[in-house]
C-alpha cells in the first residue's frame, strides 16, 4: 500500500506516483504518518543571506556572506557560500579565504527581525501554539487545527511555506514528527525549501547511525566526553540502560536515553521564546576612549530596544561585556527597579556599567543584553526621581513611529549619527 502523499505545490492529495496529477509536481512529500503528526519545526533558510538576495536581485546567483570587518565574524552565509566552506561565526578573513569572490553585506538587525515578525505572524493564522526559537524559527503545534483550516496539519505547514515564499520572497524548511526534538531534525534534513518527516516507528532506527552530536546541548565538551566512554552514535546510547546513563551523566544522561529513542515530552510553549535579547560588535582596531566606546554602545542600545518593541517584549536585567585583547571578556550587570524596553534607559544603564569597567585599557568588542524579560506592557512606567525620563522616553517613541514610515535612517540621535560614521567595525 502507498503511503499518503500531497502536492507541496498545489496541496493536493498525491495518493501514488513520484509527480502530483493534479500540476504535475515533482515536489511530492510522502510518509506512512503524514496526516497523523502535527508538531512541525520550521526554519527559515539561509535567513539574513537570503533576505539581501530578495532586497537585491544583483546577488541572487552571487555567494553571500553576512557580516563585516576584517576582525568581524561570519553572521550568516547563503548556500553558495557554505558549499565553499563558509560558515557562521566563522571569522571574516577566513571566510574571505574560503570563497573570495563572495560578496559581504553588512548585517541590518532591524530589517531581518520585521521579516521575521512577518514569518511568525504567518505561523499564528495556523495556531496559537508557536514557540519561536530565535527570529526566523519556530515549533508549531498544529493539533485540533484540522476542522478549522479544513485540511491536515501537514497540508497547512505545506501552504505556510508557499505563503512565506509567495509572498515575503524567502524560503523555509519544515519538519513534521511526533514531538518537537524529532520535528527540529527533521527540518534540517533536505535544505532549502525542505519539507521531511520522521515518524514515531522509524525514529529509534532512523537516529541509530547518527552521531551523537545530533542531540540537542550535546556540544563539543560532551562529544569528547561521551567519545571517552566509547559512545560516538546515537545507536551506543539506544544500547545502554537509563539507570547508567544517568549514574555517568545525571540528569544529562536521562535526557539522552529518552531522547536517543527519539522520545521527547516536551510541549510546544508559546512562552517559551528567548530569554534575552543582545547586541555585540567587534571593532577592526583596538578602543580604549570610553567616549567612542559609548558610541557604539548607543547605537547597539538601539539594535536591542527595536528588537523588544518588535516582540513586544521588555526586560529588566542589564548587561554590559567587553572583550579585552587578550580574549579575556568582562561583564558587568544591573538589575532596574521596572523593565524597559527604550534605548535610552538600555544606553543609560549600559554606560554607567560601562564608566566602571573601562579603566582605560583597549577592548576589541562591546556588546549589551537585555534578560529577565516580560511583556512590554509591564515595561517603561513613569520615573519620579527622573522627571526627564518621561519626555526622552515620548521623543524616543516619536522618533520610532517616524523611522517606521520613513526608514532607519530618516531620523536619528547625535550619538548614533556618530556611531555610523564610516564602518569601522562589524555587527
């Protein structure tokens, strides 16, 4: 018996055949449990790369690479690039080395988080169950969904991906599984515009064969750790009893038994998204004068308050990291009274942190975060002890609706016009 298929052009049944009947298709997505799973993991594909290629047709056939400075680091790559060996975090001369012809764009945070936000609100007309991972993915949870759309969660995941090549011009990958660990595997498995499945009774023997590292917080530490032991496959944990793996690991090896069945219980969690939101830049030259430190910081405030008031979030935790020129990070934390989302009172905080650890030596980075997040209605009440923060807040406010229908750049404060003077730096 065939197992049921669909048309991820036309979205329609494909019940046998390797090309849809209906538009003739080769893109067929065909599994025994296709219309019974309904947790769904999509990313999007070659995110920051690929939304310059889409704002610049010039670079559709080019490798891209996202990120700048010589001393900057890779902030993501297109597929013509990693094919030359280009990935992210990797720094800019090696990445330069490794595909020479690539063109560098520099990366424009703001414009990739509306995008983003643009993704998301496409994925909450599916359901209300979406767990965003980062800015461009997401779990879903599309159960009880079907009555609703009037079509399988895999149907609806197979038209959110036409719907967000259609009509924003980028490209998603999709995995369907039984749970959310088989269902982020899965997405990775056929880039780009991707759409795979794992189903329940293939998973112990589908994950067998693959490298232990495939299983979420199993980083390079743990890998040489389990490496130790003589467990390099996911087959070598499906060997072992949860009560050793445990008794070896802790709580880390239970997690690693369930999870090498491909058994995971965990729930698609709307509010479960990011616990902080950041910004860091890497200069091409050393700073030691805290005025141009400040400079930088400013404008990095505002790359994380446009991030909050795009999630429309807040938070109440700041803090500050510095890395010196021998590698050596610093970082500094305050936590406010309420929380905020407004560049001025990030950059407020960031520079008092700032004035206490800068002592006059040279940095090669500076970065700001924002934690202890919540919703931005909770965020931002009046200041008695500073009356003018009322009246910055309202001009920063302002200046935002203005940018919104003008642009980035149609506006802006004395310390960020200063911070983008000739790039001296990478985002």
């Amino acid at each position: 018996m065939t197992a049921p298929g669909l048309c991820r052009d036309c979205l329609t049944p494909a019940p046998e055949g390797t090309r849809c009947q209906a538009c003739g298709s080769p893109r067929i997505v065909r599994h025994v449990e296709l219309n019974t799973l309904s947790i769904a993991h999509l990313d999007c594909d070659a995110f920051y790369a690929s939304v310059e290629k889409r704002d610049n047709p010039e670079l559709r056939d080019k490798p891209v690479i996202v990120g700048g400075g010589r001393r900057g680091v890779v902030s993501a790559a297109c597929y013509l690039a990693r094919t030359a060996g280009v990935h992210s975090a990797m720094p800019m001369f090696k990445a330069l080395k490794a595909c020479p012809d690539a063109v560098v764009v520099r990366p424009d945070m703001e414009k990739y988080v509306r995008v983003g936000r643009q993704v998301r609100e496409m994925m909450l007309a599916l359901t209300p169950l979406v767990e965003p991972i980062s800015i461009d993915e997401a779990f879903l949870d599309l159960s009880g969904t079907e009555k609703l759309h009037g079509k399988t969660p895999a149907a609806s995941l197979a038209g959110l991906a036409r719907r967000v090549e259609k009509e924003i011009g980028i490209t998603a990958s999709i995995g369907l599984a039984p749970n959310k660990f088989l269902a982020k595997v899965a997405s990775d498995l056929n880039k780009p515009r991707g759409f795979s499945v794992i189903g329940r009774a293939e998973a112990a023997t589908f994950l067998a064969t693959r490298p232990v590292g495939l299983i979420w917080g199993v980083g390079k530490a743990m890998q040489a750790k389990l490496a130790g032991d003589g467990i390099r496959l996911i087959g070598d944990l499906q060997r072992m009893e949860a009560s050793d793996l445990g008794r070896r690991y802790g709580s880390m090896g239970l997690r690693l038994f369930s999870l090498s069945r491909g058994e995971d219980s965990r729930r698609v969690d709307p509010h479960g998204e990011r616990k902080s939101v950041s910004s860091e830049t890497t200069f091409n030259d050393d700073i030691s004068d805290t005025g141009e430190l400040a400079r930088h910081l400013w404008r990095l405030s505002e790359k994380v308050s446009a991030r909050l008031k795009v999630s429309h979030i807040a938070g109440r935790t700041i803090t500050l990291k510095l890395k010196g020129t021998d590698f050596r990070s610093i970082t500094r934390a305050e936590t406010l009274a309420d929380a905020t989302r407004l560049a001025d009172r990030i950059y407020r905080t960031g520079r008092m942190l700032l004035d206490g650890a800068a002592t006059g030596r040279k940095f090669r980075l500076i970065g700001i975060g924002v934690s202890d997040l919540c919703d931005e209605a909770l965020a931002d009440p009046d200041d008695l002890i500073d009356p003018g923060a009322g009246r910055r807040a309202r001009a920063e406010l302002a200046v935002d609706k203005v940018r919104e229908k003008f642009g980035r750049d149609s506006v802006g404060k004395g310390l960020g016009l200063a911070a983008r003077r000739p790039p001296r730096e990478s985002a």
